[in-house]
C-alpha cells in the first residue's frame, strides 16, 4: 500500500466460469485513488466495470492480487470484518434500487444503521438526509409510490445513513429518466464537493463521467 493512496488495487484478477469456459472479468488490475477522489469508470457492458465494484466493496473477492482500502488489505479480511467494513465504511448504490417493499422510506434508509445491532438512527439524521434528497414528504410512501428517481434517492439516502468515506455507484442512473438521472449525478456531486467523499462511480453515462474529478475507460477486464 502506498501513501497517500486511499483505494490501490495490486495485480487483481477475478475469473468466473460458465460451464467449462473460462470468463476473465479483470485482468491483472491496477487502480489508485486518493481521498476526497471522484473517479469516474466507463467501457462497454461485460468489461468488468460492476467486478471492479464489487470487488472493491468486499462483496466479492479477487482469484489474485490485493485490494487495500484506507491503508487495510481487505482481501485478508474473514468474514466478520469484512461485513463489518461493508456495513460501517462502505456505501453502495445500484443500479436496481434493492429497497424492501414492506417497508416506508425512513425504514429502508435505517435498515442498515439497524443490521448493526443499533437502535433507530437519530431522527435529526434521518431528516437531514430526506432534507437533502428532497424526500422528506414522501418519508412514509412505500416504494410501490415513488418514481424510479425517488427510489433511487432513497437507495443513496441507504448507503449514507452509517456516514461511510466511501461511495461505490454502479450505473445509478441507468434505470432512470434524463431529468432523475441529473438529480441523482448532483446528489453525487455534493456528497465529493460539501462532505469530502471519495466516490467510485460505473457509468454509461457522458453526464455521469463528466462530474468526475478523473475518467478512467475499462476493456476486457483492464483500465486503459
């Protein structure tokens, strides 16, 4: 790991299998991003943007090579610490927005805070946060209620609640309208400008790539 360094990747490699056919999704890898960061990834579906991302949130983990977070090689992680490191350092924003449908938009955005064994957030917390979104008078509306932009909020709102240093965004507009889409590239312009985040961001997206401090295209696995 090298100073100054917040995310390095070293020599990562990641090979899925479908039958007996080998599918390379990253390549001998190399990636660096410094604190406060916003790094945009682009490239054509099926390069490995979203094993990239999953990779560097600990939902997956790489067949080679090693993957420091804030000065932590979490490929040595065992389980606990690596749900722990997803749960409290870590928030991530999919494409397809993962909200529960029984519950309101206040309970899905405290879900994780509560799989920490903590009680309710603060309220003020909460109402910040819908605040910032412009959520706040849809805070009981049920997912089934909401637009594909609101649900999408409410996803980002999710992956703030436990405050995490960093954001990880696959194609967060990708289910989105034009106008939802720039609403949820602004959420993510803020979050780097006003709090200091640093951001991994997947995108197809020219408006998405465009906020980024630094763009980076990806290709059979590789950054180019």
């Amino acid at each position: 790991m090298l100073k100054n360094h917040f995310i390095e990747l070293s020599n990562v490699t990641k090979i899925y299998h479908q039958g007996n056919n080998p599918v390379v999704a990253l390549d001998h890898l190399n990636l660096r991003m410094s604190k406060g960061e916003f790094l945009a990834i682009t490239g054509k579906s099926g390069c490995g943007k979203s094993t990239l991302i999953n990779i560097v949130g600990g939902l997956d983990t790489p067949d080679q090579g090693q993957v420091w977070v804030d000065g932590e090689d979490i490929t040595q992680m065992d389980d606990y610490r690596l749900t722990l490191f997803r749960r409290t350092r870590v928030g991530i924003i999919f494409q397809f927005f993962n909200l529960l449908p029984i519950l309101s938009v206040e309970e899905n955005i405290a879900l994780p805070h509560l799989l920490m064994g903590n009680s309710k957030p603060p309220e003020a917390k909460i109402d910040r946060l819908l605040q910032e979104t412009g959520l706040f008078e849809r805070r009981h509306h049920k997912p089934h209620e909401l637009s594909g932009g609101e649900m999408q909020r409410v996803a980002i709102c999710r992956a703030l609640i436990n405050d995490p240093e960093l954001i990880l965004a696959d194609e967060p507009t990708g289910n989105l309208d034009t106008a939802s889409g720039k609403q949820v590239l602004e959420i993510l312009k803020r979050l780097k400008e006003d709090q200091g985040k640093t951001i991994l961001l997947v995108t197809h997206s020219q408006e998405g790539a465009a906020i980024a401090d630094r763009v980076l295209r990806m290709q059979d696995g590789k950054l180019l």
